[in-house]
C-alpha cells in the first residue's frame, strides 16, 4: 500500500516509524515531514494546511491510505476532501471533528448524554460572562469555544483573573474567531491523565493510558506547552477506572456522535481529570496527542496500519492491539524561550552518535536538514523515547541520551514521570 502521513510532529514521526515497518506499507510519504521523518519516509513539500495542495499529491503518488496527524485539517475535512476524491483516510470528518473543534459542542453533547464533565455555562456576551462568574467560586476555568493550538484555557485564581481572561478572549479576540465564543466551567481537582481510542463509527479500541506534561515548568509550573513529555501507562488508571472511562465516557461518546449523525471514525482522545467522584472529560481532541503517541507507538507490538484500516472501514469489532508490558516515555526537548518567543535554525549536534539501542528512538518535532546538519524549525524539536520494564528506568534512559545531545539552545524538563515516584 501507498500511504501518505500528513503533519510534522514528533507525532507523525512516531506514526512513520511504525508504519514503515508494515508488511502492509510499500510506500510511505509525509507532507510536509521533517528531518527525522525523512529515515522514513519520502518527505513532500506540502503543508499541512493546503488542502488541495494535498488531495492533488495524494492522487499523483496513488495513495491507498491517508493518515492525519494534527487537527486544522481534520476540522477543516481533510477526510471529507479525500474521500470526495476516492482517496481513503483515517480521521474523522468534519462534521465529527467539531468535537475538538467546539468545546461548546462538546460540553453539550456531555449534558445531553450524561457524559461526565465539569459543570459550564457557554457565552458570546463579556457582560453577562463577568456577571456569571462574580457569583461563582474561584478557581474557574476560562475556554476558547475554537481551537487555539492548547493556549485558548485559562485557569483563574480570581475573579479578577477570570474576568480579563474573558476580556482577552472574547472582547479583544486574543485567539480570532476562536474566541467568539467562551465557556466558563467549574474547577475540577484531581490527577489528569488521557485514555485514546480508535474508533470505527460504532466499535472501538482502548489504548493504553498515558499521561502527559503540559506546564513548561518543573512541578508542572508556568505556562502551557503542546506537552513537555508523556508516559506509558499511566498508574493512576487502575483497571477499574478503565473499565469505567470505557463505559462512562468512551461508549457514550462513540454512540452519541453516531446518536447525533456524527459518527466518529479515528482517534478520539480522552483528557480526563481523576478526581473524586472518578474520571470526568476535560477535553476531547480528534487524533492522536503529541508528545503521547510517541510512547504509545513505542508500546505497539501490534501491526498499526491494519487497525488504521478497520477503523476506516468500520470493521473494529473484535479487532484487538497487542501491547509491550514495559513502560515508555517520552522526553521533549524544546528551544530555549518556548511556549514564547524563541530562536529558529539553531543546530542540534550529536544525535549521529547516540548509542545504537532498539528500545530508544529520539523522535523528531522541529527540524530540518541543512547538508549533515540538523537545525531547529519549531519550538519542540524532539521527543526521546525510550522504552523499559519500569517508568523509573525509562526516565533514567531518557535523561541519559539528552545528556549525549549536544544543543546549547534545547532545554527539557527534568522530572517528567515525577508523580509516578511520589505514587
Ligand atoms: P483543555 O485544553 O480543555 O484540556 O485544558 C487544558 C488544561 O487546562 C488541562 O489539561 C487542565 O490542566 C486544565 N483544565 C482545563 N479544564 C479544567 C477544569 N475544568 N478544571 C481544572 N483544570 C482544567
Ligand atoms: N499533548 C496534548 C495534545 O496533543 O493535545
């Protein structure tokens, strides 16, 4: 088969490297790729965005399959196109992918469904927001309706704080016509962690817990990245709270989609807060996380292009993924200044001479190439990962292979797994 990965995350990295290795694949592109997405597969100058630019590539190079990697283009029905033009893809539709792209659509499909979330109330008006929210209880979540590249939330301390968040976001449109629309919901305490699933329209799979880092700071302090690193499993989803974030969130949320004729087909991720009275959503994104599908590849034993396929062709039941026991994690190294303002074309030196270790892949998120040299395109350039019997000791192997990268412009965080030592 011919397929073609759209994106140039450490997440699509992470998804070439596993179908390059399919029997299945014969062909493997990415449009646009990266540096280290380039061992892979043929990189296609095409941006992620360009929708005909890439229905017009996916023709000429035959593709049989088309795997989308982040969600502009999902919501913007990238699926929708492809089909259109006989292409298959793996995602949801448009239609389907307003459950990321509309977090008041999302928020009402919980209350209509009994779906656990935090309690919320949605506004166009600054007024009538401020009103609401100098009744309420501090903390208080402030949301972008849209998306806004996971900066459009704004946890307040105040009501001062929460009532510039609406100001910044629905008045001055800090976030476009992302922030039309805000949602203001109820704090929720408790542990986050995110439970993904493939989804066929009507069956799914659950993958393996994972938790993500998405401070930039230690201690998970200052401001929200993309995510600064991610494991797997997660310990605080025990099997009994599986068992009910399978029935109470996922099975919901598959039948309500199909309930509302939205039918979901690809990922559906599942960010949760654990507190209390157990799992409720704090979000739902259309696709595989990143950094979280780094560790989750990593852990796949299974052939990952056939269940892509049975999900898109609606035959998930029974279908069944078969796993690593170990544990996996994903450390992200990122520019200096990231989630702000940073350098570009900064160089990264030394990944030609890591050790060569089958349970490490030092994913990349950020780069391109320059002759030998790798240079830094983004804010998150690369995502280590490392696979072993416990988090502790994948952690350990992580920091070991950062201390050989030699990138005087990079930083990481240097406690990602840190709840897993205080369990
Ligand atoms: P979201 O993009 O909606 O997942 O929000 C981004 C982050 O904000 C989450 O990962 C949480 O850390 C935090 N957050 C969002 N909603 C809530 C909430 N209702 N209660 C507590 N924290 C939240
Ligand atoms: N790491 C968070 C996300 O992919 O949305």
């Amino acid at each position: 088969m011919n397929i073609l990965v759209v994106g140039s995350g450490g997440r699509e990295h992470a998804l070439c490297w596993k179908i390059a290795a399919s029997p299945l694949c014969t062909a493997l592109y990415c449009a646009p790729g990266n540096a280290g997405i380039a061992q892979e597969a043929e990189c296609l100058p095409v941006k992620a965005g360009d929708i005909d630019g890439l229905v017009a590539k996916a023709q000429q190079k035959a593709i049989d399959l088309v795997v989308i990697g982040p969600e502009e283009p999902l919501c913007a029905g990238l699926v929708d196109r492809m089909e259109a033009a006989g292409i298959a893809a793996f995602g949801p539709n448009a239609d389907a992918a307003i459950l990321e792209g509309s977090k008041g659509f999302m928020k009402d499909l919980c209350a209509k469904y009994d779906i656990p979330t935090a309690a919320y109330r949605r506004f166009t008006d600054t007024a009538e927001a401020k009103a609401f929210i100098a009744e309420k209880d501090m903390p208080i979540v402030v949301k972008a309706d849209g998306l806004a590249a996971g900066k459009g939330v704004i946890v307040a301390q105040s009501a001062d704080e929460a009532e510039a968040a609406v100001t910044t976001i629905l008045q001055d449109r800090a976030f476009g016509s992302a922030g039309a629309e805000i949602i203001v919901e109820e704090f929720l305490e408790g542990e986050e962690a995110s439970i993904l699933a493939l989804v066929d329209g009507e069956h799914f799979v659950m993958l393996p817990s994972v938790q993500d880092h998405k401070a930039v700071g230690e201690g998970d302090t200052g401001p929200n990245t993309g995510g600064m690193g991610a494991y797997s499993p997660a310990p605080i989803v025990t099997d009994a709270l599986t068992d009910r974030i399978r029935k109470e969130i996922m099975a919901r949320t598959v039948a309500a989609m199909a309930a509302e004729g939205r039918p979901f087909k690809g990922v559906l991720y599942a960010g949760l807060m654990i507190g209390p009275d157990g799992p409720k959503v704090l979000e739902f994104n259309i696709r595989f996380g990143d950094p979280e599908c780094q560790p989750l590849m990593m852990r796949l034993m299974s052939d990952l292009l056939p269940a892509l396929i049975a999900a898109r062709d609606g035959e998930l039941k029974a279908f069944d993924l078969r796993w690593y026991a170990e544990s996996a994690m994903t450390v992200v190294l990122a520019t200096k200044g990231y989630p702000g303002d940073y350098e570009r074309d900064t160089e990264i030196c030394g990944l030609d001479t890591l050790p060569d270790d089958p349970n490490t892949v030092v994913f990349h998120a950020g780069t391109s190439r320059d002759g030998d040299r790798i240079l830094t395109t983004g804010g998150r350039s690369l995502g280590v990962t490392t696979l072993a019997p416990t988090i502790t000791e994948a952690q350990k192997k992580a920091y070991a292979v950062i201390d050989a990268i030699d990138w005087p412009e990079g930083f990481c965080r240097r406690d990602i797994g840190w709840r897993v030592a205080t369990r």
